[in-house]
C-alpha cells in the first residue's frame, strides 16, 4: 500500500513539475520537439505493423484490411 502512496505521490509531482516547465519558452520547445519524436515514433510503429500484417494476409491469401 505503502509502494501505491510514493508511486501517486511521485506521478503528481511529476505533473507539477512539468506544468511549470512547460510554462517557459524553453519548456514549449522541449516539450514540442518530444511530441514530434513521439508522434514519429508512433507512426513508424503503426507503419511496421501494417506492412507486417499485409505481408502475412498475402502470404494467407486474405485481401488486405481496409485503414
């Protein structure tokens, strides 16, 4: 229960101090360029999986799901 407490305790101050952060000009840029490199992350992942899941419906003979 103990380990509960520190984990939420530690997840809000995480918050807060990210909303401070976020509050300079650096903090904006910092947090926009981890956006960018996430959401490419994200998309990468997503590209891989379709390629992956059409190349294994084509080896089944399936047609490819619609996006």
């Amino acid at each position: 229960m103990k380990s509960i407490l520190w984990f939420t305790v530690g997840v809000a101050a995480g918050f807060a101090v990210a909303h401070q952060v976020n509050q300079t000009k650096q903090g904006r840029d910092f947090f926009s360029a981890v956006d960018v490199k996430a959401r490419a992350f994200g998309h990468a992942i997503a590209e891989g999986y379709h390629a992956r899941d059409a190349e294994l419906r084509a080896e089944q003979g399936e047609t490819p799901a619609a996006l």
